[in-house]
C-alpha cells in the first residue's frame, strides 16, 4: 500500500473521530465534511472516479453544506462551557469497537460465500450519467426539491426562534 492511502486513511478517521467527539456543532460538522474530503479522496486513489466526484459532489457541496447552514441558522455555534469534547466518549468508543467488530465479521464471512472470479461489469461513469439524466431523472429532481424544501425548512425554524427570542 501506497503512503498516501495511510495519510488519507489517517484523515479520514480523524475526521470521523473529531466529529463524534467535539461537542461543538458546527465543528463536528466541518469535521464530517473532512471525513467526506477523505473518503472521496479514498476513491478517487482506488480508481473509482464516479463515486469519489459523486462523494465530493453530493457529500460536501450538499449535504456538509446543508448541515452547517441548518446548525447555524437553528441553533448558533457559542461553545458549550463545560469543554469541547463530550463526556460519554468512552461509551461511544466502545460501541463504536463493537460495530466495527461486527462489520469486521460480515466482510469476513462474506470473502467465503462469493466466488473468487466474478465478472466484472462493464458500466463507465458515462453509462451512469446518461441513466441519471435520462431514466432516473425523476428520482434525481425529487432528492434535489427535497434538499430544497429541508432548506427553506430550517430557515423558517430559524425565524420562528427569533420571534420568539425577542
């Protein structure tokens, strides 16, 4: 293995832990979307050129984005006064060992069922976009209305909140 598959899987996970372990809103959001850059990043080194851009493209442009937008317009980012990190970590650490060991045993047990030689599919990222602009171009439109809509959603909590504060 290359060393920037090791720096990249060191980002990735240090992502994911800081976003479940700070106590911040909005930088465990912005440490999401370091853990999204990372697993982009991942697939783009594995040659998996759709799902990386589809990462970079719906993950971060979207959904991080979307994230950020609703703590800051719902909630406000002052820092809580007891610290930045949570005081259950040790509990999230175990269960998050546990899920690991159970995904761990799946992957491994599943090596066993499927056969060694399987045949490759020969769709191309080209393929994928004539079906998402043609065939699945409903389907696309509704996520992009739903994205939308939770939006708008949240920016009228927002203003709801400020009323009310007042």
């Amino acid at each position: 293995m290359s060393p920037i598959f090791y720096i990249l899987a060191v980002l990735t996970i240090g992502g994911g832990l800081a976003a479940v372990l700070l106590k911040n809103l909005v930088h465990a959001a912005l440490a999401t979307t370091v853990a999204f850059a990372g697993l982009a990043l991942l697939y783009l080194q594995l040659d998996a050129q759709f799902a990386g851009f589809a990462q970079i493209l719906v993950y971060i442009g979207a959904v991080a984005i979307l994230i950020v937008f609703a703590i800051l317009l719902t909630r406000g980012s002052d820092l809580p006064k007891d610290g930045v990190f949570s005081r259950t970590w040790a509990v999230g650490l175990v269960i998050a060992a546990a899920v690991f060991a159970v995904l761990a045993w799946a992957v491994l047990q599943s090596v066993r069922a499927v056969p060694q030689q399987a045949a490759v599919p020969a769709v191309t990222v080209h393929d994928i976009g004539n079906a998402l602009v043609g065939r699945y171009v409903l389907p696309l439109e509704i996520v992009g209305l739903l994205l939308t809509a939770a939006t708008i959603g949240a920016v009228i909590v927002a203003m709801h909140e400020k009323e009310r504060a007042k």
